[in-house]
C-alpha cells in the first residue's frame, strides 16, 4: 500500500483556495440572496469556519504563551479572528475578486455593494475555512490558517483592543446589540469596587469587577466572550 504524503503545513488559506472541489468553492462564495434555499449559501460553511479559525489559533496561541491567562489568551484570540481581521485577510486572499466572479447577472450593482461590504467579507472567509477543513482536514487547514492570521495574531499581542468593542463586533453578526449596567459598588470613596453586568435582550452574558466602571465593564465583556467561545 503507497504512503499516503503529508500535508504541506506551509500553505496558505490562498494557496489552498484552488484546490477546493468546485461544488465547496462555490458554495463559499454564493450569498444567501443569489440562492432559493439559505442552506445553499455560504451560511453554514461561515458557521463551521468560524468554529475552525477559533480552534486553529486558540491551539496556536496555548503552548507559546504559557505564561499567558485565560483571560489574556481570550483577549488575543477575539481580536486576531475579529470580523475586521477575517476582512482584511479576505482582501489579501482576492476574496473581493472571487465574489464578482461568482455573482450572477440579475444581481446587478447590489454585488459590489456585497463586496465592499465587512460582515460579507468576513463571513466568506470564514466559509473558505469552512470549506477547507472539509476539503482537506483539520491539520492542513490549520495550519494554513495560523500562516494567513499571522500578521492579525501579532498585531493582536502588541497592539491589544478593548473587549467591549470586540464583542460588540462579534454580537453584530446576529444583529445584537450588548448593554451594560453597574450591578454594584462597595468600599470608601476613595478605593471603590464596581461590578458589572454585559446583557443582550436582557440576558445576563458575563459579569465583572473593577476599580472603575469602565474596568468592571471590560471584565464583563472578556467574561462574555468567554462564554460565547465555551
């Protein structure tokens, strides 16, 4: 029986693009709106991508910074595969090029306004993923993955964004909008302590404690994107 070759770990999300079988490849790049069934757009490949960039850096990130928390490697991980991280590496993959390619005649000038739009960005690079893990596995994907975010995971460590806003960004995608509110405050003047709460609709997401609201808020944010992530 031939040995089977190992999985070239060098490549790219680019580079693996290509190779996807038709039938994937255009379903990646097919909007809910150029179909008569949701099912058949790039919907449910974006939903599983989504899980598979998660895992991909979270696995990147867990032995090279062991001294690292959890809450600090939640940090890092929500903002590297943010929906403006998977937009900008969408561009750098010719994501724009492939939509125009693959929408139809009758969509007329709504397809460049699907092209330039962020959340449609960063949903179809999420569905390549989808699309490439099914293609090709967990370990090819990957590591194609890790090669294409490494610029959005280093720049994640060095030049680190607050919770709140990325999980604003994240609960936009279901068209969500989170609110806080200051459940608590104990001690002196002059050494407060201040507890808060991350809702949506009402339903409490994460809780967190501060010296200053806006610390006790951004706790609850991480504490909320943590949960969203579990």
């Amino acid at each position: 029986m031939p040995r089977r070759s190992k999985p070239d770990l060098e490549e790219t999300l680019a580079e693996l693009l290509p190779q996807l079988p038709e039938e994937l490849r255009r379903q990646a790049f097919t909007h809910a709106s150029w179909v008569e069934h949701r099912a058949e757009s790039y919907e449910r490949l974006a939903f599983l991508g989504d899980v598979v960039l998660s895992l991909a850096v979270s696995t990147h990130l867990y032995p090279r910074f062991e001294r690292y928390g959890a809450g600090r490697l939640t940090k890092v991980r929500a903002q590297a595969v943010s929906g403006q991280s998977c937009a900008r590496v969408a561009r750098e993959l010719g994501i724009p090029d492939w939509l125009r390619e693959a929408a139809p005649e009758s969509a007329g000038r709504s397809a460049e306004m699907l092209v330039e739009s962020e959340r449609v960005l960063a949903s179809v690079c999420e569905a390549v993923i989808g699309a490439a893990y099914l293609a090709f596995g967990i370990e090819r994907t990957s590591a194609a993955v890790v090669r294409s975010f490494a610029e959005e995971i280093d720049d994640a460590l060095e030049h680190p964004v607050d919770y709140k806003s990325v999980l604003q960004e994240r609960l936009a995608r279901q068209a969500e909008v989170v609110l806080y509110r200051i459940d608590s405050e104990d001690g002196p003047a002059h050494d407060r302590s201040f507890v808060a709460v991350a809702e949506v609709a009402g339903e409490e997401l994460g809780r967190g404690e501060g010296k200053t609201k806006k610390s006790a808020e951004q706790e609850a944010a991480l504490r909320a994107l943590e949960g969203l992530d579990a």
